[in-house]
C-alpha cells in the first residue's frame, strides 16, 4: 500500500479528512493504551512556574496538553468549521449587536473528581484569567468581555465590550477552560503540572527535573460532552529531538509521531512503499515570521525592515530547507483563510538588493546593518537552525547587512523576548482559531503577546473592531486586506512561511487523519486500535 496518506481539504481554509490509517476509523479502542510521541517540552521555570494553568498557557504543546483536559463551552468540531457546544448545551448570540452571549450548560456535568459543575464556575473561570493577566499575553483573547453574568446554576450570560463575532472562537480555545475553584485560586497561578478539570481525559504526569516527560491521559468516567472517546488510555512522551523520536516509533515503544518531524524524516515516510508506518499529511495553518523590536535602535528605522523585507528570498528558503513542506508567506494571514492577501508581494515584488538599497540610502542609513537574528533550537524543530542560516546568508550576500544568528532553548527564549533583549527574533505561530482574526489581533492589538512596542492606532481603534463586527467573515475583507496593507508598509513582522502537517503512525491505529485539525489541536480521543494491515 502507499504509506502516505493526504488528507484533502473539502473547502477552502477547512481541513476534511478524507482517510484514516489503514484499519478504518470506527474500529475502537482495545484497551490497550496507544503512545505518543513529541518533542514539545514542558518545563516549568522561576519565569514561567505555571505553564499548564490555562489562565498562563500560550503555546500549542501546552494547550494541546489542556484541550484533553479541560472543557470548554465550545470546541471546534472534528472537521473544523465553525465551533459547537462542549461543556454547553447551546450557545448564542442573543442581540443583533453581537454584543450579548449566553450559553447554556449540559445537565448533570462533573468535573473529574465528581463535583459538579454549575455557571458560577465558568464566570470564576473566566474571571480568573482576566484578572490574572499572565504575562504570556492569553488573558487577550478575553479583551472584549465586559462582564460575566450568571442565571441559577445553569446559564452563563458575556455581556461584551464591543461585537465580536469571533467570541464562539475564543471560548472554544483552552483560557476558556472550566476550572475546579477548590484547586485553583482566583488571583494566583497554579504552579506545576497538575490540572483537575471535565474534560474528555485525566491526567497523570512523571516529571524529571522540573520537567514533564510523560503525561498519561486516562478516559474521564465523569465526562459530558460533544466529543466521543475512542480509546481508555493515550500516553504521550516527550522526546529531546526527533531522531529520539523516531527511533522510539520504529523500535514500537510509541504508536505515533506528531510535531515535530524533520524534514529529513518526512521525506523518507513519505517515499517509502513498505512497512507498518503511515504518514499522514494534512493541510495546516502554521507559519513563521521575523518579529522585530521596533524600539532597538538597529531595527528602529522602518527603512532597515523594509530592506530585509525586499531581500529575502521564500522560495529559495523553502527549497533548501523545507522542500515541498512549506510554501512562501507574504502576509500574517496564510492563504486559505479568508481575508489574506498578498501584501508583501504586492509591496515588495521579487526579491531585490538594488531596491533595497535604495530603501536604505534614501533613509540615510549606514551600511552593512549590523544585526543579531535569534532564534529558538528546540520548539519548532531542527530545521530551524538551518532556516536562519539560510537567512542569514540571503542578508549578509546582499552586502547590505552584517548578520550573526544565535539560537537559544525556548525556556529562556521566551523571557529574553518578552523582555525586550531581543532585535529581531524567529517564531512560529499555531492559530487560536481558524480565522483572520487570530492571525491579526495577537500580534497587533493592545496586550499582543509578543510584548511589541509596536502601535498603530488605525489598526486597533478602527481596523480590528470593524472586522470583529462581520458575522459573515468576507464581510471583514476590507478591514483584513488594509490592517495587511499597512503590516507590510511598517514591517513589524515580516511573514515567511505556512507550513503543511504531519503525522506517521503505525498501521493498527485508527482516526490518524483527525488526530490534528488545521489549527494543531491535538485530539487524541479520536484514536482507536484497529487491525494492522
């Protein structure tokens, strides 16, 4: 058989699996618990003591941690598209303002200890993580909540700042997530790996050093909701690298791989034609962009990120480094999502060094700029490392530039950045959601959470309230296409690449090609045993 799988989107910017795994995907769990594998790292450091308190986390490997765990009132369905009720039984706006929304909850839900739970405990919840405003930013995602209103037991009423049609979104996204007053504290982070929640699974965790290095989700017997639990037991292993990884897939220890592979690795999946792994590709919403600290005083004139902007070179980028696995990026909002556009390309056309510089002697900047890329070696993959050497050639053969890059592990990466010591730095990005709006507001809005001095009055008094107001997302079209126009006139941030996703399991496990959405969400109870094949 082919051992790569492609899973199609149906429409454009949703992800519809079309095939699972050899074994069908309605075969069940046997019982036996089914290992996963990645190499996501889950520390918890002086910086960051809490990083599972979904009032704090703010990375895909740490929420695809609290979306097993912790319910939310939504969830986005398994073939994507718009959310629907979880922890709620229904859910909707009830003006036509978009500005009141009330949920009601399933009856009789528990969280997993068996105490139930009521609307008093959603509004503690969400009061919560707004009024904790953890430093990684993710209390944002709530910014357009007013207050939280709750009638008897059952029903939860958001009265909201300003319309926001993409609130169903946020409330499916782990911040969201319904906590146990009696293990959380209003005002304080839950430090370490413990999370009592209602969701789907329960956790049990070995930590090493600070560290999580295995996390054993259990079937919650407890759990009410929209989902349906495939297997009894998921054991995920976090592994140092991806060769670590991959040995452990091929010598049976884990039955899947997810993020992240090489690729190196993924090609070779993909090519073979024998044996008991499949890989599954999927389309995905990740990319990768530059972020710039628009206050350093090397990056501070506009000119010298509009000269990067003019140089680099995506297709040859991608074509040494990621092949076939990624595909250029000319603007925050990948293609596929409603309201992107080219605006880089528009703006910049092909690379050039003669029109950059001209940027730069127009501005009356001295050449070669002499920057410090940084990047981190150990969350996005190990291809990185060569993605910014591959940057760093592009800049410094343009004579324009003196660039050096510096890689850095993500524990310290992250509060370096937040700090403000870094120029110009590397990141990724998972979306919320699977809108325009979770690809714009996180970085250019008010409490975005890359700390950027970054401002621009039109996009956050204007731009980003206007899109919010369309139901009906091209309707937002307009106020996307301008706040992307004027992201690639001031280059804040400049837009790389979106990538495709993978995972490669054994033959024998069922519901592989929902195992991720198009927006990285893990969803393990999809995950059965089936027959080998």
């Amino acid at each position: 058989m082919n051992r790569k799988t492609l899973v199609l989107p149906a429409v454009v910017g949703l992800l519809a699996p079309a095939l699972a795994a050899c074994g069908g995907s309605d075969s069940g769990s046997d019982g036996d618990a089914i290992g996963v594998g990645t190499t996501d790292r889950f520390i918890a450091t002086k910086d960051a003591p809490a990083p599972l308190d979904p009032a704090y986390a703010y990375d895909v490997g740490t929420w695809n941690v609290l979306r097993q765990t912790v319910q939310t009132l939504m969830v986005q369905p398994r073939g994507d598209g718009e959310p629907v009720p979880e922890a709620a039984q229904s859910c909707g706006f009830t003006d036509t303002g978009n500005e009141r929304y009330a949920c009601k909850l399933r009856a009789d839900l528990k969280f997993s200890n068996g105490d139930p739970i009521t609307a008093a405990d959603v509004k503690f919840s969400i009061d919560r993580a707004r009024a904790i405003k953890a430093d990684s930013g993710v209390f944002a995602l709530l910014s357009t909540v007013d207050t939280v209103e709750t009638q008897g037991d059952n029903e939860v009423i958001f009265h909201l700042k300003t319309a926001d049609a993409t609130f169903p979104y946020k409330l499916s996204t782990p911040v969201a997530g319904i906590v146990n007053p009696d293990n959380y504290e209003k005002n304080k982070l839950r430090e370490g790996f413990q999370i009592d929640g209602s969701g789907p699974y329960t956790l049990e965790v070995e930590e090493k050093n600070d560290e999580l290095v295995r996390a054993v989700f259990t079937k919650n017997p407890h759990y009410k909701g929209a989902l349906t639990v495939n297997n009894e037991e998921v054991d995920m292993v976090s592994y140092k690298d991806a060769e670590a990884m991959g040995d452990a897939l091929d010598k049976g220890d884990i039955d899947m791989m997810t993020r992240s592979m090489t690729p190196e690795q993924i090609d070779k999946l993909s090519a073979a034609s024998d044996g008991d792994v499949d890989l599954v590709e999927m389309p995905g919403l990740e990319i990768r962009y530059l972020a710039f600290n628009t206050d350093a005083p090397t990056v501070k004139d506009k000119a010298v990120r509009q000269a990067m902007a003019q140089i680099v070179n995506r297709s040859e980028l991608i074509s040494k480094v990621y092949g076939s696995q990624a595909e250029p990026l000319y603007s925050l909002v990948p293609a596929s999502i409603t309201g992107h556009s080219n605006a880089f390309f528009n703006k910049y056309g092909d690379p050039s060094v003669t029109k950059a510089k001209a940027l730069l002697t127009a501005a009356d900047i001295t050449t070669p700029v002499k920057l410090t890329l940084h990047y981190t070696t150990d969350h996005y993959g190990a291809a990185t490392k060569r993605e910014f050497e591959q940057l760093q050639q592009q800049l410094n053969d343009s004579g324009l530039f003196d660039v050096s890059i510096e890689g850095t592990p993500w524990d310290t990466f992250v509060p370096a950045e937040r700090n403000g010591e870094y120029d110009v730095f590397g990141m990724g990005w998972f979306p919320d959601f699977p809108d325009a709006d979770s690809f714009v507001a996180p970085f250019l809005d008010k409490d975005n959470f890359l700390k950027s001095p970054y401002a621009n009055s039109e996009i956050r008094n204007s731009l980003i309230p206007e899109s919010r107001r369309e139901a009906d997302r091209l309707g937002a079209a307009d106020s996307l296409n301008r706040i992307q126009d004027i992201v690639a006139e001031d280059v804040p941030m400049l837009p790389l690449w979106q990538g495709k996703q993978y995972v490669a399991a054994r033959d024998d496990v069922t519901g592989v090609a929902y195992a991720l959405n198009s927006s990285s969400t893990l969803q393990l109870w999809e995950l059965g045993r089936g027959v080998s094949g």
